[in-house]
C-alpha cells in the first residue's frame, strides 16, 4: 500500500507502513547559542570519519554541513543544524571527532565539554545522543576502543537510556561479516552501555532519509534522559575539564600512548646503534625524529589535563553529589 502525504515535516510516501521522502524537509544551520529549552537537541557523536555529517545532512536533505572526505578533517567545533519535524524544532548537533587531524584529543574533548557546559546552563536538556561507530571497523583496538572508553565516561548511567550507538557504512561491508561485527559489538564492546538502556540502531546512508529518521523520530518522541555526568560535574560541582571523570579518563590514556611510543623510540634507538646499514640508520632516525614530536605533543596535552594540588585539595573538602557516574565498561 502506498500514499502520499506531507505535514509540514516535507513530502514523503507510506510504503507498507515505512515512510520514503520525497521532498526535505525545512532545514537550516543556526548559531549554537540559538538553540532554546523547547528544541530537540540531538548531539551525534563519534570518531572523525564515521559519517557524522553526512547522518546530518541525509537528515536534513540538503548539504548543510560540510563533509570531510580528504585526509583533514572538516568538522573543527560544534555546529547545529536545525530541522522543522512537525512544527517542533529538531537541532541536529555535528561535533568533532577524537582522532583529528588538525585538533589534539584534549581540544577535541574540551570544545564537546564546553558545549555541553553552556547547553545546561542554558536550561536546555539534550533528547539524546547518537554515538556512531564504522561496522567497516573489523577491530576496535586503539582509537575506536579508547574513544568508547572516554564516552562512557563522558555519559555516565544515568543519561545511557538517551543514547542510541549507531552503526555506519553498511554499503562498504558485506551483509555477513556486518551482521558478525554487529553482534561482537552488541555481546563484548557495547554492552557495558546497552546494559544501562541505551539503544542499539544500524544507519544504511542507501536508505536515505528515512534510515536517518527512524532514528530520530524515536528519539524525539521519548521524554529527555538526565543530564550527562560531565555536565553534572563541570555545572553542579563547578569542576574543570581536567577535574572531570572524562578528562582523567584522557589523561590516563594518554599516558598510554606516551609509554608505547617511548617503548618504540627505544627499541629503535638500538637499531641505530647496532645497524651498520647507512640509509637504513637515517631512515630509522628520520622515524626517531617524528615520534619524539608525537610524544613531546601529548605530553604536552597530558599537562594540560593534570589536576593541580590545589584542585584536588579542594575536591577533598567538596561534599557535592551527582545523581550519576561513568559506565563501567570491559
């Protein structure tokens, strides 16, 4: 069976029950500060390159949002696009992705805090979030395990039921090897979180808008989850970025990173010494060369996100509470 309708959300068909549109509906992008407590807010979320913007932009029916496509990424601060859904004004929120090419993941981590700061206090109360992970991804060691870590502990308990993990890139995998990644991502890495009621949702960009809207629609039509805890811990216990359960989850993986390349340059710096091979000693310095900048930048970034006596010496005289805390995740 199949009819055409539109309310105002733009045009679209009813095929056997699911909608397929036809025309977009309204969409434009709006300052931040814009956004009321009467919007949708929708923050989507997510390493660099999953699909974020393009989630956004399939939504909206237009290339509101910029694409990042080449080697930089395109996403540098929190951009808003809002949508007309049935006279109700969804905010779809584009954030920057951890593993940037142009931004540290302290930057990253401070722009998405700030953000979040600013939205709580300002009264407005976020619908949900849409954390999206590439099923191409036939591993999540690294950077997609770290970047899950950080969320969980950005999120906490509370706010979980308003999270909807999202997979992403479906035309670029076969149905079978999706369907098996699916499920390790269900059964191992995302339960930690799908225990605490967030939801588990595939987005197939071949689908179009309606893949984006199913998403959405669920979305908005649920009440609005609690307060994030790093919006709990920066606004109601007036906390730093560096003071947060995030920010020392940062700081602790960073201090990862730090070692294993430090390990690297040693294993290295032997090579040099023992190699009597000229163009291989240069190589292997030029290589030397290039992991002592990675590692005096995230030392760099590890300073940042150190707690100074005085902060901790305050915290310890602090008897605020939050209503929430990280997920516990393997």
């Amino acid at each position: 069976m199949m009819f055409n309708i539109n309310n105002g959300t733009g045009q679209f068909t009813v095929v056997n029950g699911s909608r397929v549109f036809q025309q977009p509906p309204r969409a434009e992008a709006r300052a931040n500060d814009d956004i009321i407590p009467a919007d949708k807010v929708i923050a989507i979320m997510g390493l660099t390159g999953v699909g974020k913007s393009t989630f956004i932009n399939i939504a909206a029916g237009s290339n509101t949002v910029v694409v990042g496509h080449a080697l930089n990424s395109s996403s540098k601060e929190v951009q808003a696009v809002e949508i007309d859904y049935q006279g109700q004004r969804v905010v779809l929120v584009d954030t920057p992705g951890f593993d940037d090419t142009d931004m540290s993941d302290t930057e990253v981590l401070n722009i998405i805090a700030n953000w979040l700061k600013t939205t709580y206090r300002n009264k407005v109360k976020l619908t949900g979030i849409i954390y999206m992970h590439r099923i191409s991804d036939n591993r999540m060691a690294g950077t997609p395990m770290r970047n899950l870590k950080l969320f969980a502990k950005l999120c906490g308990t509370a706010a979980a039921e308003g999270v909807v993990m999202t997979t992403t890139m479906w035309d670029t995998v076969e149905a079978e090897a999706g369907r098996g990644r699916e499920q390790e991502l269900r059964n191992i890495y995302w339960k930690g979180i799908l225990d605490y009621k967030a939801r588990m949702e595939r987005f197939d960009s071949r689908e179009g808008q309606t893949a984006a809207w199913n998403i959405i629609r669920q979305m908005c039509n649920r009440p609005p989850p609690a307060p994030l805890l790093i919006q709990e811990e920066m606004v109601t216990l007036r906390r730093e970025l560096c003071e947060t359960t995030a920010g020392a989850e940062l700081y602790c993986e960073l201090l990862k990173v730090v070692k294993k390349k430090r390990a690297v340059m040693e294993r290295l710096s032997r090579k040099v010494a023992e190699d009597d091979d000229v163009d291989l000693r240069r190589a292997l310095r030029d290589e030397l060369h290039q992991l002592d900048a990675e590692v005096k930048m995230l030392i760099n970034q590890v300073n940042s996100l150190k707690v100074p006596l005085s902060k901790r010496l305050r915290r310890m005289f602090c008897f605020g509470k939050v209503q929430t805390g990280p997920i516990p995740m393997s």
